[in-house]
C-alpha cells in the first residue's frame, strides 16, 4: 500500500509494519502518537473518538492508528500486551506508552513530548 500524505488533524490508518515505518519517516521531527487497537475491543472503541478529536485540536502532531490484529508485528515493535496501548514516538523512537483508555494520560503525553513517565501503566490521573 501506498501510504497517504499526512494531513494534519487527520488520524493515518496503518495497514502493514512497511506503512508503519513509512509514516514514522514522513512525520520527520513531529512526535507521532500511535493507537494500538482491536476491534473486538471495547476501551478501544470508547477511546476512538477523544482520539480523533485530539488530532483535529494538536495538527502539529502525527496521529496513526493500527489494529494489532492486522499487524501483529506492531505488537512486538511497541511492546504492546494489552489494548488499547499508547504510544508515543519521536524521530522512530518510541519515548513512552500507557495501557488503557485513558483520556488524561493521552492528553498528558501529547502535551509533553510523549513523557508519559516510567511506570505510565500504572499511574493515576
């Protein structure tokens, strides 16, 4: 596949880990947060929406969704072991994650840089 331009305040649909790493590339030096989802999930599904509403409020930052089921090898890449798992990457690599539907600690990450904190899993917010 072919993978489209990146339009800012636009979610990008990662079908393979090529598109994947295509569109790490393509964001250059923008800090890319990535949905790691399945659709037999329903957090994931909750979550869906704050999740396109932050990409139209933060068009500087890259927004990308992958369904771990279609592209398993993401699973390994980010270290994925639950769904939904954020992560945030800068310059293809990953500088921090959360597990869970999590509105503020998405909303935290985006706003640092993707400095979720060490134990971002288990924190509270």
């Amino acid at each position: 596949m072919v993978v489209p331009a990146i339009k800012p305040g636009e979610v990008v649909h990662c079908s393979s880990e090529e598109d994947y790493f295509e569109i790490l590339q393509l964001a250059g030096d923008k800090l890319v947060v990535v949905d790691c989802f399945a659709e037999w999930c329903p957090p994931c599904k909750a979550i869906a929406p704050v999740f396109e509403a932050f990409a139209r409020q933060h068009p500087q930052v890259v927004f990308l969704k992958v369904d771990v089921d279609h592209v398993p090898t993401i699973k390994s890449i980010l270290s994925v072991w639950a769904m939904p798992t954020f992560a945030f990457v800068k310059h293809g690599s990953k500088v921090g994650s959360f597990v869970g539907a999590k509105e503020s600690m998405l909303k935290y990450g985006i706003e640092n840089d993707g400095n979720v904190g060490i134990c971002s899993s288990c924190a509270i917010m």
